[in-house]
C-alpha cells in the first residue's frame, strides 16, 4: 500500500463537473489499494475574482487580511471536493493549513513554512479517510492566517508528502508534464518522461511555469519523488526524481525562455571593494529579486554592473538604485524591459564543455545578438532582445535534437 | 467612550460600495468617541450560492464540511470590510469564530456557543483598532469548524457584545427596525420606538422575521441592550430593553403572522398517561421542532392531539408519526400543510384578559375560522386557513390600535 499526495490546482476543481472527476480519481487510487492525501487550490478564477474585489473596496491591503480574503477561496475547494468525494462513498475530512499542521513565518502573502506538523491528517488516513487539505495555507507564530503565495499549492504538497513520508507526490495540472520548451513556441516540443530536481529547477527558475519553482526546492532538499501530469487525460506524465545516470543522457534537457525580467545598467561605478555589495544589499532590502549580475572587467578604474529584476520591482529598484549612484559618484542607470532571457538546461553539459559555445553560434546563425551571459552547471542563459527570443527558442531546440521523433 | 457592537447583515455588506458605506459608519461612530467592534455576515447572497454549489456537487452534505464551506463566506466579507476600514485611515483587524473566542458544541450547522473568550478581540480594541468578526462561526471542542445557522451573526454580535460588557449591541438590517407587523400586509404599520425582550421573543417566535429569535433569547438572558436599525437610512431604528412600566403601553405590541408552519393531527388516540410524551419524544428525536400542541378533551377513552411542525420537518414527522399510530392502535394521522399562525403579543395583555376575547371575536367578525388556540403570558396565538391570514393580520392590527398615526 503505497501512500499518494495527489494535488489538483484552479483549473482542475474549476466547477462542480471538475470536483466530481477528481472524486472518481480519487476512488480509482483508492480502489488500487493506495491511501491518498489531496491538495486542492482555490476553484478556477476564484483568487482572481478575490483579489478583484479588494482592489475595489480599498487601495490599503493590509497583509493579514489580504491572507485572511485569499484563503476562503482554497477552503470553499477543499469543503466541496470532500462532499464530491462523500456522494461516492469515499469518507473524507477537509483540513485547513492550520488544522493540517502548517506552522509559517508571519510574513503575510508570501509566508515561508517553519514547520509541519500533520497529526491530524495523519489520524484521518489511519480512520481509513482521504484528508483533503487547502493548498497554500499555514497559521503563523502570531496565530495568524497565513498565505504561502500563488503558486503555493504545489509546496502545501510537496511539505505534506514530506511531513508524511509519502511514497509519491502528484502534481496534477492543466499540462501534460513538462516539456523540453513551450509547446506554444515549439509546436514539437516533447513530453519529458522524468527530469532531475536540478533540471527542473533550473528550468522553472528560467520560465518553466509549472510546477511552481519553490515546490521543486522543497522537493530536491527533501528528495521527495514528484510526477508533474494532466487532470484531463489522466495519462502518464513527467517524473521528477534524482539524477540517474543514463548513458542516452541527452546533453542538453530542455530550452526555456522567460519575458518577465527587465535589464537594469549601473554604467561608470568606480571599482573597487564593496560596490556590488552595497549595490545588491539595497536591492534585497527591497526584497527585490534580482536574477542574473553581470561586471565587465574595469578600465580606468571604473566597471559596468548589469543586472535583471522582475518587471513588477522595475520602478522601486531604479529609483533606489538611481539614488545609490549619485551616492558612489556612478556615471547613470539605465533600464530596458524589453528584453528576453532564453536558457538551455541540461545535467549533461557538466561533462560536455562545447554546450554553451554551440548555443552562442546558434543565437549568432540566426542574428540575434546576446546582451548578457550566465551559466550555472547545468544550465547557460542568455539575455537577448524580447522580439528575437522566440526565433532563439526554436534554433536551439533544433539544435540539440529535442523534437519529438 | 461607549463600546458598541455594530452587526451588518448580508445586504448591508453585499459589494464594494456597501461595505465603503458601513466603514464610514464605523468612521462616524469612532470619531464620535466611542469603541466599535463589528460582526459581519456574508456578503448578500453568498451563503446561498455557496449551498448552491454544494448541492451541485453532491447529494450527501457532511456537517463537517457544510460549516467549513459556509463560513468561508464570512471570511471574505469580514477581511473585505477590514480593507474598506484600513482605506479610510481605520486600523482594524479580522477575526474568525474561532480567533475571537467563539467555543462551540459539535452540533454542525447549528452549533451552540458554549463560551465566548474574547482576549483576542479585547486585545485588539485595547490597541485601538475596530476588530471585525466573521458571524454565525466559532470552533468545536474537537477543534473543527462550526457554523451557528443562518442568521447566527446575530447571535455573534450579541454575545460578543455581552463577553465585553458593551453598552449597546447594534443589528444594522434591510429594515428600518421592528414594526407592530409586517408593513408588506398592513402599510400603516409603526416602527416601534421601543419593545421588551419578552415581547420580542414571542414576535420573532411567531413570525417577526427579524432579529434571529436565538439573539433576542441570548440578549434577554444576558441583558444585552440591542438596537435594531436600518443600514439603509442610518436613523434610529427600535430599542430593546427590559421591560420598563409606562402608563402609555398599549395592551397589545404587535400581530405578527407566518406560514412556515404545517399543522399535524393524530386522531382517536388512547388517552392514557405517557402517550403524548412518547409522540412528542420521537420527534425531539428526530429534532423536529414541534411547536403549537393542542389536545382536545377525551370522549370515550380516545383524543386527538393536533400540533403544528416546520413544513421542512413535515414529510419524516409524518413517517414517524404514522408508525407511532400504528404502535398505539390511534385512529390514523393527517397533515395540513396549508394553514397559517396569526399572533397577538404585548406585556400589556397580562393585566387586560380581554384581548383573547377581543381576538376570537375580530376573527369571527371577518369569517375567519379559528383552527387551534395557544397561548402565552403576553401572546394569543390562532392557526388559521392560509388564505385567510393577511385579512386576520389587517383586522387584528386595526382593532387594537396599532396604525401610524
């Protein structure tokens, strides 16, 4: 008897027909044999149409009550899908965050998990029920309800499978796994069959939307075995597991692009010791996520800083970062937000060092020129113009042999 | 400084504007000098919409799960208007059933307060904020979720208000206060300046719709000062309060009226002790709640006991019933599920007993026939043919005096 974490987000508990589907799921793991843990999200739009209406009522929204508003909507879900679960015989108790042991940090809107304590989930999987918890919920230290942030569900179910040894933990979805690019860019992008935790963090950190990037942190630090797969067909999806060496390893997994970052430029910043700390203690004060830093070599004592922040923290990280220029007598800032970030993920170019120069002769064969460079292990990104990216993406995806047979 | 318990039923706080509209009142009162603590329902027809859903997605309704999906939303409106005070430069803050102290029994859907321990809220008027509690929730003794009823924010607001000592409990509703009947029936009918708990509870119990008839027995028993008043006109709405002697106080307060109820007879019963205990036991059991009971005097060795039942109650009173007849060889059951309650309520009768006289009579004046008789210390009540109520209403408010001027 294996134990399952099944999780089923917005869109697959969007209506009643939905919340019946995953009942009768359910009952088919049930009747295989296996106890199932479910994680629900909040019904369709349901978070949407929450936030909505606090933006009409008030332009203050303080975090407390903004986590207090949200989390109705995943407990509405979770309430309705046990009824589902009741009509067809199937004994099931909803949990909140709080009742499910979610102990967080009292950072409201985006809480951190401390703690899980699931004695009472674990009760009612030994009184033969199926627990249904609300995804992305927790009760702070302060005794505050809390909201782990969009996208929360899939942590609520990676903590859960964790917190409960679970043999496996399914993230169902409005995909069919994950794939080696965006099939919307890529019409013949391929299902992977199973991703490393490395990979797959790699490529959610660079624009692979699902499943949500932090869930697949909790999952490579916890080794929790995940499978990322459809709430519609049913069918096999991705594995998401431990590195296993393959000997048909492809070099390069995946091709991801992302368009929500802007470029920001510190031009003439005198060079020398602290600069960049000063620079980036600033930014992360402002809890503004800054992805990729790029430093040019210094001529004449002074060196270029580049760097990319999310569109939505453009305007705070430029006026704070304008103020610290005047400061260290820099010659400007600049910002672009049109551009475009596009990365090859691959557990196989650690011992294939001719990955990143084939990426860059691609992106040169189809004349799109590279603004900024990182790389990880795994993993080279290059930033380039917003128009040309979706070119990028499809030479390189030819280039590396990812397309389905 | 005054501390006052504002509730606001579902119309009041039914969208955006609604709610901006009860944060200024709240404004209003605090500039006044005086300490708010604010009771909300769901936002307007909500609660029905989420039953709705419920039975959309399933035919069996676990309490459990019921009170969990109900009071989600409570949760939203209390979190909302928390945000429409924040706007208006108002710091305050939500709390659930359970976090402002609201214990229960385990009786889903319609649990009873067993204690209310408000440190939280108290905490929260203490740092000078306006807390502002979901109604109709609290938390079991097993720690679950439990929903009051419908209309239990009344009840909220009434026990929050005596857990606190307040000065006064306001029930801010779609009507401009309690009137000596219902305005829809009879046009002239008067607000009253003032009523007594005694009165009023007889009212709400015979079919004055508004406040919940638990609130004004929770407020009676505790001496809990409410005023009910419009959220509409914001003007002074009705007083209730312990009973004060006043050489104006008309002999009769009020007709009230309804239609909810179903009238049962059980004919050709052995009149011998027990069997009406055993009748009226079956169906406490079956927690039908039965209200008028009549039994008529015993002609050889037989009775008929008639009683009136909630017409949802109707169809598993009668099942039970039926069966019960069979067991106490009784001459067989019937069922009128067309019959309507006309009351006549006011402390004034208990030292005038004309008025039931003066009742039967009016009735019969408009050939109205009287089914069953009941009566308390300061109520007639007569079951009447359904059809027949509205004129029995409008003669009844006419002869004793009760039409606006």
């Amino acid at each position: 008897m294996a134990l399952v974490v099944q999780k089923f987000g917005g869109t697959s508990v969007a209506d009643a027909e939905r919340m019946r589907e995953v009942a009768h799921h359910v009952s088919r793991t049930v009747r295989r044999g296996d106890q199932v843990v479910l994680v629900v999200s909040a019904m369709g739009k349901e978070t949407d149409e929450l936030l909505r209406l606090a933006g009409e009522v008030s332009v203050v929204h303080p975090g407390r009550e903004m986590d207090m508003l949200i989390t109705a909507g995943e407990r509405k879900a979770m309430a309705l899908v046990c009824m589902a679960l009741h009509h067809i015989g199937i004994d099931s108790e909803s949990f909140t965050g709080s009742q499910a042991g979610f102990l967080t940090d009292n950072n409201h809107q985006n809480a951190k998990i401390l703690d899980v304590r699931p004695s009472r989930v674990q009760a009612s999987l030994d009184a033969g029920r199926v627990p249904v918890i609300g995804g992305s919920q927790g009760v702070s230290i302060d005794n505050d309800v809390t909201f782990l942030g969009r996208g929360g569900s899939d942590t609520t179910a990676v903590a859960i499978a964790h917190a409960l040894s679970a043999d496996t933990c399914e993230l169902y979805t409005d995909v069919t796994g994950v794939f080696t690019t965006d099939p919307r860019v890529v019409p013949t992008a391929r299902r992977m069959h199973n991703v490393s935790f490395d990979e797959l963090l790699e490529m959610t950190a660079t624009g692979c939307p699902k499943p949500a990037m932090r869930s697949v942190e909790y999952a490579r630090t916890h080794g929790v075995r995940l499978h990322v797969r459809s709430a519609f067909t049913w069918q096999e999806g991705t594995w998401v597991d431990e590195e296993v060496s393959n000997m048909e390893q492809a070099i390069v997994s995946a091709v991801t692009h992302d368009m929500a970052e802007a470029k920001m430029t510190l031009a003439g910043v005198p060079d020398r010791p602290g600069v960049a700390a000063k620079v980036f203690r600033a930014l992360a004060d402002l809890e503004v996520n800054v992805d990729m830093i790029v430093q040019n070599v210094s001529t004449q004592g002074v060196t270029d800083i580049s760097f990319t922040v999310p569109h939505n923290d453009l305007p705070r990280a430029m006026e704070h970062t304008q103020l610290l220029a005047d400061e260290l007598g820099a010659g400007g800032v600049t910002a672009d937000d049109s551009i475009a970030r596009v990365s090859v993920i691959g557990a196989g170019m650690r011992s294939n060092p001719g990955v990143a120069a084939t990426m860059f002769e691609t992106l040169a064969n189809c004349g799109v020129n590279i603004q900024m460079i990182s790389t990880s292990a795994i993993r080279v990104s290059c930033v380039v113009d917003g128009d040309e990216v979706e070119n990028a993406v499809r030479a390189l995806h030819d280039v590396f042999g990812l397309a389905e047979d």
